[in-house]
C-alpha cells in the first residue's frame, strides 16, 4: 500500500521519510483518555509516516500570519482493524498533532483518505483548532472506478499550488471534501470549481433531503387522506427543487 499512495501523491524522495509510529507514542504525549486510548488499540494495526512536505522537501514556503503557522505537512498510512469507525480514529489524530495531517486509512486492499485544517487557538498561541474534518469515501486503488480515478488523480503534488503551505493544504484538504459530490450525480469536480459555491450547493441538498425524508414519515402517520396527499404535493413539490438544484450542481462541476 506504501508504493501505491507514493505513486498516487506523487511523492518525491526527498520527502519520504517511511517511519513506524508506534502507537504508545499518541498514549504519552499526545494526553489521550481511555476510551480514546481504547480505540487505538481496538482498531489500529499500525500508523506509518510516509512524508513530510516542508520547505526542505518540496521546496514550498511555510505560511504563518495570526491564524496559521504551518510549516510542516505529514502523509500519515494508518492500517486498520476494521472498518467503521476510522472517523472517530481521525478525529483523535487530527486533534493530537499539532500540523495538518493528510491521513490514508487502509483496510484489505482499499483506502480512505482525511484532511482537517487547523487553526491557531488565539486563547493559547501554543495549541490549535480542528476546524472541520473531510473525508473520500474508501476506494480500491487498483482498481478505481472512473470517477474514482478522477480523484485519485487530483491528489497528485504536481496539481497542487505551491505558493505556500497554506495554499497547498488548502487544496488538498477541498479535494477530498469534494468527493462529497460523487454520490450526488457520479462526477468528481474540477479542481478548479468554486469550492464555497459547491459547499453552499451541497449544504442546501443535504437540507432538502432531510425534509423530504422528515416529510415521508410524517405522510405515512397521518391517517386523514386529505392531510397524506397535502404532505405528498409538499414533498413533489420540494423533490423538484431538489432536482433542479442537482442540474444546477451538474453544471459547475
């Protein structure tokens, strides 16, 4: 799995570093509880630190202004147990270290990749912020299927802006969030789509489709005829919306 994410990200040797984490290590320094403690240990196989990308390696400049002090980026392999809950293993690593972290999670033959952006805690200008996590959905990297390849093509470096560390996390972080839109019309955006745009767009579908669904339960408990077919024009009339929004998402992307 090592060579095909190296061959995937494009890696250059400068930046592999390909060293063995051992999981005590989160237990000492990184002040885990026990029920995180008990998580590592009931769904970790191993953590790997493929690369770290800094001015040295890549030959990108570190970003630091009041928000943000990012001087490193580490491509992190963490073999799992199982799968189900490597969400909550990313939020534990994504919290214990303090730089951003492009995390693979691996299981059997596929992968499942996380990015979050970290913040400067401007309470404590030695700790930071997790301002949200993203994930891809698991794919087999041998064998993608054309949409999946899209993406896996876009995690490429050499697609990547290198005008600093910032701008170069920021827009791998973005590509993984916009795997987010694959289960939605089966294509994977260009990279150079307006992300808020999607965001607003993918915000505004999910919404809908709650109500649609909050809508269904609700027609199938009414007992008046009248009252279930008042909650069915709602619903067509909400689906529509919804269509036309997924048209509208076609479109940008």
């Amino acid at each position: 799995m090592q060579e095909t994410i190296i061959d995937i990200i494009k890696v250059p040797e400068k930046a592999r570093v390909n060293k063995k984490i051992p999981k005590n290590m989160f237990y000492r320094n990184a002040e885990l509880n026990k029920a995180e403690t008990k998580t590592f240990v009931d769904e970790i196989q191993s953590v790997q630190l493929l690369a770290m990308l800094n001015s040295d390696s890549i030959r990108v400049a570190p970003f630091i202004n009041e928000d943000y002090n990012i001087s490193d980026v580490a491509l992190m392999i963490v073999e799992l147990k199982g799968r189900g809950r490597e969400e909550k293993v990313a939020n534990i690593i994504h919290a214990a270290i303090p730089y951003p972290l492009f995390i693979v999670f691996a299981h059997n033959n596929e992968v499942r990749f996380s990015t979050g952006m970290k913040r400067l805690n401007k309470n404590d200008s030695s700790a930071v912020m997790v301002e949200g996590i993203n994930y891809s959905p698991w794919i087999d990297p041998q064998y993608p299927l054309p949409v999946q390849k899209t993406f896996l093509e876009s995690l490429a470096l050499e697609t990547m802006p290198f005008d600093n560390l910032y701008r170069l996390y920021l827009a791998m972080d973005n590509r993984i969030y916009l795997t987010g839109v694959i289960d939605l019309i089966d294509v994977y955006p260009s990279p150079s789509v307006n992300v808020s745009m999607i965001q607003a767009m993918l915000e505004e579908i999910d919404e809908m489709e709650k109500a649609i669904k909050n809508l269904n339960s609700t027609m199938k408990r009414e007992k008046s005829f009248a009252h279930q077919m008042e909650q069915h024009v709602k619903i067509q009339n909400l689906q529509q919306q919804l269509n036309n929004l997924l048209t509208q998402l076609r479109e940008v992307c």
